[in-house]
C-alpha cells in the first residue's frame, strides 16, 4: 500500500479469550455452511456437544456445568474453529484490507481511506459482540508507517506512531 499511498494506519487487534469465548452453536452454524463431508461435520458437532465441567477439591465437588463456549487450545480443532469463526469478518470499505492469524486481527487503512477508521472499528466491534468475542482496546494498537521517501531512494518503512485503539 506504501507504493501507492504516502503512509497506512495499522491496527492489530486484541480479542480478550478469544478461544474461550467463541460460542459452540455459532462455530457450528458457520461450519455448515462450508462444504464438508457429513461425517466430517458430524464428528467436529459431537466434539463441541454435551461437553460439561465440574471441580473437585478436597472431597468437594461442584455441580456439573454444560461447556457452551471455548475452544480447546492444543486441539488439532483450536486454531482452524477460530478461523472459521473469524472468516466473514471484512472490512466495510473497499480498498482497506483484513489480515487474520489464528486469533490475531489486523486492519490496514491506506492514507485515502482514512476518514474510514471508526467505521471499521465500529464494525470490527459490532462483529466481536455478535460472535460473543470482547474486543480488548487497551491492548489493541494503532501503528502509523510512511514511505521514508517518495524520490525512488530506499523505500523502507518507518514507524510513525504508535497509540491504543479507542472506542468507537
């Protein structure tokens, strides 16, 4: 984007528990959507149902607790759930980008676009909300980089800015 725009705003964002909050009946519904064979998507659904939890400490026992939410870290299904969930999150404007790694998020405004920003946090957070994911503004960041030089010398990048996402 810096070959075509005198500087981009970065946003990595921060999902608080990412993993331990996407909603088992959400994942599910997203996964049947894709085109997998019915007993692929059939053993992931009996992975993720009648899950349930209780503790026990001391001779103590809780009572036992249907698991709704989470997806299990060091599962072979951890990672690809998240991005499934996270696959129809893009951006509103044409010409910014979403860049995701397993629960990583990125936003890329180029210098055009950036009268969008809000807007694109706004729905980055309505789409948290509604995907039962809290997005974590004061561990999100905003990184602003710019061409050092438009005159054809070394074009590399040199960080600007730096500053936490706020709310929009």
């Amino acid at each position: 984007m810096l070959t075509t725009s005198d500087y981009v705003h970065f946003f990595a964002f921060d999902f608080s528990k990412a993993f331990d909050t996407v909603r088992h009946d959400t994942l599910m519904t997203k996964m049947a959507s894709l085109e997998l064979p019915d007993n692929i998507y059939n053993w992931i659904n009996d992975f993720f149902r009648d899950r349930q939890h209780c503790t026990q400490y001391a001779g103590q026992s809780s009572s036992v607790e249907a698991i709704t939410a989470s997806i299990i870290q060091g599962s072979g299904l951890g990672p690809a759930s998240y991005i499934i969930t996270a696959a129809d999150l893009h951006p509103v404007t044409n010409g910014n980008r979403i860049v995701k790694f397993a629960d990583d998020t990125y936003l890329i405004v180029p210098a055009s676009y950036s009268s969008s920003r809000l807007l694109e946090i706004d729905h980055i957070q309505t789409w948290a909300a509604g995907n039962n994911l809290m997005l974590s503004c004061s561990k999100s960041k905003e990184i602003i980089f710019t061409a050092r030089s438009k005159r054809g010398k070394s074009n590399y990048l040199r960080l600007v800015s730096t500053s936490n996402v706020s709310a929009a």
